[in-house]
C-alpha cells in the first residue's frame, strides 16, 4: 500500500510544527505559504486526521500531531544520516563539527585540543556552543549539537561517551580569607560563607547542590551569575566565595583550597548513542583522545 507522505511532506509538516506558523515555515523552507497550506491541507486529508489547532494568531499540534511529530523527526534524522553517509563513500566529508562545551571547560582547557585539530584538519569548520552541561546534553538529544563535554553520571548514561578529565573543584577564596592558607575546608564550612553561584543547568551549581542535599545545609547565595571573570571579581572583592575546577583559580588575588573530602568530576565527549558521526565528526572524537593529555 503506497504511504500517505513522503520526505518532503514530514519536513515541511515539521518545519510548520517548529515554527508554530505556516507563513514562518514558508519562509524558511523558500517556498509560497500557499504550497505550505496545501501540502499540509492534503496531508490532513490523506491521514483523515486533524494534525493542527488553528488558532486565530498560530497553530498548535493535536494529540494525533504529536504523535506523527515525534516520528517525522526521526525519520528525518535517519534519511540525513543515510544521505550523509553515501556522501562519504564518494569522499565527501561534512565540513562542520558542531561542538558543546562547559564554561570552565571552553575558557581554560579546551583551547589547546580546538586549535590543534584545526590545524590539522583546516577545511572543517568547528562551531562551538558554551552552554551548562544538562542544557548540552537536551542539545545533543535533540541533533542541535554534534558532540558535547557532559558530566560523567547517570543523567549520560543513555549518551555515547569517552572519558576525557578527572578534575577537583575546590573552594575559589579571596587570598586575604580565613580559609587561603588552610589545606582543606569542611562543606559545612563552605556553607556558612556567602556564595557566588552558576545558575541551574551548570555543572558547578548542581555540584553545590549535590553537595548541599549530602550535608542537609543550605547555601547562603549571595550572587548569581554564569559569567567566570565576574564571579572572580565578586570572589576577589570580598563579597562570596564559590568553587571552581582547580585549573580556573589561576590568579594572584585568588586561592584554591581542598575540600576535607576531595571533590571530582568526571567529564566526558559525548553525542546522542544512535547517531551517525560523519568522518569529520569521527576525526574529532579520534583527536581528542588521542590528545587529552594536553587537558
């Protein structure tokens, strides 16, 4: 029996549930409004089945929409893969990696390894998107991103993943605090201080978090924030403290203590377990082991 749809019926139904609009999902696929209403209209009818809401200013999915959606996408994303890999078998490589990165990671630690891979590999172009690791993770899962740096848990679990780093955070403190000159400082020690803070989504504040449902103690925020040179500042002038992988803490004014128990994450290069890495994305997995040693 002949199917109701073809690829490009799913995309254009896709591109109108995305964009939440027919005249949007028009002007991204480049085509006449026209040809996006009737596509859908024949769709409807072919289906015998409503697969929109139409709402007086945009359109909403029904139950029975929802459902086509979520297997439309997939079956997008497999035909890319499959036209992707006979690509490749003619020695066509797809010429962007699309990265995710942590903040801590991006500014201190991955520099060196994105450099080099470039160099040896100038035709490929690296999009890197800096973002908290969970938000990476729901990026990956949803094929915005190529590959992602993830936290090494039971969250990543369902991911492909590559160990990359084992790195202790510590307590970030102004030189001039109680706590600078000291080995190690206690988390309950840790919680009576003021903290500067990641916002959630970060793997430095769901370690804060970890740490603050372990003790049965609350943290005392005093300052939100996702950006790195203003949460040192804020830590540098005296107003909070806060933690940081140990190789962030790398200027005069501050200094990296030990928790009693040491703290370590596990961090790893991950992407979405079914898909297919293109040669270029295989490539950079590939240089990244092989040089992690530089992290």
């Amino acid at each position: 029996m002949a199917l109701p749809f073809d690829l490009r019926t799913l995309r254009v139904f896709v591109t109108v549930a995305d964009r939440a609009g027919f005249s949007a999902a028009a002007r991204e696929l480049h085509v006449a409004q026209s040809a996006v209403s009737q596509t859908i209209a024949n769709l409807e009818r072919q289906l015998e089945l409503t697969l929109f809401h139409r709402h007086e200013r945009r359109i909403t999915l029904t139950p029975e929409g929802e459902t086509l959606y979520a297997h439309a996408r997939e079956l997008l994303e497999r035909a890319e893969a499959t036209h992707l890999a006979m690509r490749e078998l003619h020695g066509l490589v797809k010429g962007e990696v699309r990265i995710g990165i942590p903040s801590m990671l991006g500014s201190y630690y991955f520099p060196p390894l994105l450099m080099g891979f470039k160099a040896q590999h100038p035709g490929i172009r690296l999009t890197v998107v800096e973002a908290g690791a969970r938000r990476l993770q729901r990026m990956i899962a949803d094929g915005e991103l190529d590959l992602g740096v993830v936290i090494d848990d039971e969250q990543s679990r369902h991911m492909e993943r590559r160990r990359l780093i084992r790195e202790e955070m510590v307590v970030c403190v102004p030189r001039a605090h109680a706590f600078a000159d000291r080995c190690s400082v206690t988390a309950e020690e840790f919680f009576q201080e003021p903290l500067v803070l990641f916002q959630d989504g970060y793997f430095h504040r769901e370690f804060v978090d970890a740490l603050s449902r372990q003790t049965g103690l609350d943290a005392n925020i005093a300052f939100q924030s996702n950006l790195i040179p203003l949460t040192k500042a804020i830590v540098r002038q005296g107003f909070g403290i806060t933690t940081f992988l140990r190789r962030v803490v790398d200027e005069p004014g501050l200094a990296a203590v030990s928790f009693a128990s040491p703290a370590w994450l596990e961090l790893s290069l991950a992407w979405a377990r079914d898909a297919y890495l293109s040669r270029a994305e295989s490539a950079f997995v590939e240089y990244v082991i092989a040089h992690r040693e530089v992290l």
